[in-house]
C-alpha cells in the first residue's frame, strides 16, 4: 500500500478500474485545533468482500494510527461504524468497497452529529432522544407481581411492531435527516420509530405517556417527511413509516 499524498480539498469519483486499489479519502478534523476539516488520501487495496472499515483499520495500520473512527462488532450489530460514505450515511463495516463502483471512496463523519475527532462523533442527542421516549415495556408492577406468566402475543400482534425492534441506534436515520440539520430539538426519526415500536406492542401500557412526550412542535409535528431516513436505514427499519402511524394515533385513526 502507498500513500499517495497528504491534503486534497475536493471530492472526485471516477470509474471503477481493474486494479484493486481505490484512493481512501478521510475527512480529519480535530475541533480542539482545527479551523476546518481537510482530506487526506491514501492509496489502499482492496478485494471482493473488502468493507470500509477494513480499509480505514489497513489505514491506521499502515500510515497514520491517528485516524480516529469508532467501531466495534464489525457485523453491522453495534450500530458504532456509521459515517458519510460517498457522501451517504452507511455502516462502514457494512459497505463493501467493491459496491461502491468507483475508485475513490470518501469517508467523513456523519452530517447532523458533533465531530469529536475525524470520523468519531457525539452520539449525546441519540441517546437522549432516544431515552426520552421511554424505550421500554410500560406496566403496572402489581400486575407483574400478581401474574406469574409469560405476556403472550399473536404472530400477529408482533407483526405491529417487530421491523421497529431491529434498530441498532447507529443515528444513520437522523444523519440522513433534513429536519435534524435545521432544528436542534426535533427528537428525530430514531426515538420517533422507537416511540412507534413501543406503542405498538400489545403488551405496553405507556401510550399515552409516549404519545404526550411526541406531540410537540419539535416532535411529531416537526417531520416534513422527506423519507430519507428510511432509506439509509441498515436494518431494514421505516422510520417515515412509524411516523405516519403514530400520527394515526393522535389524529384519532388509531387506537
Ligand atoms: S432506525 Fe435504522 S438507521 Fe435509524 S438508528 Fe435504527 S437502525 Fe440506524
Ligand atoms: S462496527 Fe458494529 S455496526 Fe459496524
């Protein structure tokens, strides 16, 4: 592998070629002494099933072992590795170059999270958000003390909410988000399909404490539904789609 040189400004993508290198650009940043990000690039080889990830860590083990990115389970699980792969929000460790179709390959921190250092950002709002919306089965404790059983549910009943339980919180959706970038409130399509996810579960009593928590002007209300949440979604996950049926509660189309 060879670097190929130190500062570039601008984002190029070219053809795919028939060698198997691509020109890794990493946006680095430090806000403690950074006026502004700068890209550096590295030429790096790659195979068929090579991912992002790997190619950032070949980075960091070869040239420069500052490269800060976040990441752990390598299995698109953790929800850790989210970042602006050829400027769309992706899992790096679920995105294999070869997909890519072009020999240049951009990574930057994902849009609508605070940069802590180069790719690695603040997952604060997240998952203040996302607590925010009570993500838990709501019950009377007496009724759990009392019923000692299993809270069965119909393959239907689990059918109302169960693409909503495969959220791996990696804030992909709220990067994605044009409304995240314009209103510091706005509680997010993450915590809004988890609202949906919890509301939905036939055995949760907390409804109306949820759906009181959502209906604000930086909540529910504040969706434009451009639905591009739902379309970098990893897990197969439909954000707009919660959203448009909590609404359904709180126009009184559902109960
Ligand atoms: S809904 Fe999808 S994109 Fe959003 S945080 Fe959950 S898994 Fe990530
Ligand atoms: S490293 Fe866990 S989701 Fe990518």
């Amino acid at each position: 592998m060879a670097q190929v040189s130190g500062i570039a400004d601008e984002q190029t993508s070219t053809p795919l070629s028939s060698s198997n290198t691509i020109l890794l650009r990493i946006s680095r940043f430090n806000p403690e002494h950074d006026d502004s990000s700068q890209f550096m690039e590295f030429t790096v080889p790659y195979e068929r099933w090579t991912t992002v990830l790997e190619a950032i860590l070949d980075v960091k083990k070869h040239f420069d072992h500052s490269v800060a990115v976040r990441y752990s389970c390598r299995q698109a699980t953790c929800g850790s590795c989210g970042m602006m792969i050829n400027g769309k929000p992706r899992l790096a460790c679920f995105t294999k170059i070869s997909e890519l179709n072009s020999n240049v390959v951009t990574v930057e921190p994902m849009n609508n999270f605070p940069i802590i250092r180069d790719l690695a950002v603040k997952f604060e709002r997240l998952f203040d958000t996302h607590q925010k919306i009570k993500p838990y089965l709501i019950r009377d404790d007496s009724e759990l003390v009392s019923d000692e059983r299993e809270f069965l549910q119909s393959p239907e009943e689990v059918e109302q909410y169960i693409q909503f339980a495969n959220c791996i919180k990696c804030g992909l959706c709220n990067s994605a988000c044009p409304t995240m970038a314009t209103d510091s409130s706005f509680v997010g399509p993450q915590a809004l399909a988890q609202a949906y996810r919890y509301v939905a579960d036939s055995r949760d009593k907390g409804k109306d404490s949820r759906l009181k928590i959502i209906d604000d002007s930086h909540g529910i209300w504040r969706c434009h539904f451009a639905g591009s949440c739902s379309q970098v979604c990893p897990k197969g996950v439909d954000p707009a789609m919660g959203i448009q049926l909590l609404r359904g509660y709180l126009l009184g189309f559902r109960s």
